[in-house]
C-alpha cells in the first residue's frame, strides 16, 4: 500500500508536486491549485502534529466505522467533503504553497514514524503513523490528480 514513509512513494509524490505549474486545470472540485496546496499542507502540519484540531462530534460518532475504508486502497471520492478547518476561501500564493508543500512531505518521510502525531484524526481518532502515512499519500494523489498530475 502506497504511503509517504515509503521512499519510492514519497519521490513520486514529490516528483508530481514539482510538476504542478500554476496553470495546471482543475479536473473536479472548488479548490483553485493554490487553495489545494494549502489545505494538503494543513493537514501534513495536523499530522506533523503542528496544526493540531479537535475532534468532530460526528467524527467521535461514526470516524471509527470508516477508518479501514480511509485507509485501504481506494482512491478517495471526488468532491468528497472536508473540514471546516481545511477549507480555504482566500486567496493563497501558488509558489508559497508549493515551496511549503515540498518542505512538508520531505519533512514528514524525514522525521519517520517516531514523529507522527499521536494526536487524533479530526473525524476517524486515533490513527497509527502508518495510517497517517497512507492517508497522506491518497491524499495528495488525490488532489494531484484533481489538477491532472
């Protein structure tokens, strides 16, 4: 299963990150390509345990019957919703949140499992850094597919 501790995943990754040009279209969503990177750094830095966020009600409720499926490996859905907390409206700066972007996953497969957070997933808990690194990397396959790389 593809996940960011991975090195053949994590150079993909970033190889496809770098192959993000500011004019790269949108396939699906609402996210501009600048808004897109800043939500997937928000939620490298969640996992970096630098941008912690509180559990969601509903997330306490039901998170822990979907966490397999979160995890397996099928592709997220398209239009999927997301956290009020990653959602960004404003104007972001493409070249800053690519440059960002690069710095975290390399900052992420660096630090290894021993610094994930232990902190839990807004909505599906307590997840292990494996977890946290297959959720990482579907989620930036998925956005990078979202603008066709």
């Amino acid at each position: 299963m593809n996940n960011l501790y991975n090195q053949t995943d994590f150079e993909k990754i970033l190889k496809r990150l770098d192959n993000l040009q500011s004019n790269s279209v949108r396939q699906w969503g609402k996210m501009d390509l600048a808004q897109m990177l800043a939500h997937l750094n928000a939620f490298l830095e969640t996992a970096l345990d630098k941008n912690p966020q509180k559990r969601m009600l509903i997330g306490r409720v039901l998170g822990k019957f979907f966490v397999k499926r979160y995890v397996s490996e099928k592709q997220f859905s398209k239009n999927a919703p997301t956290g009020k907390n990653y959602i960004f409206i404003d104007e972001q700066n493409f070249e800053k949140e690519k440059n960002k972007a690069l710095q975290l996953v390399r900052q992420f497969y660096e630090s290894g499992p021993e610094k994930c957070t232990k902190q839990p997933h807004p909505f599906f808990g307590i997840l292990t850094p494996n977890e946290w690194a297959i959720a990482q990397w579907k989620h930036f396959d998925h956005h990078l597919r979202q603008f066709g790389v």
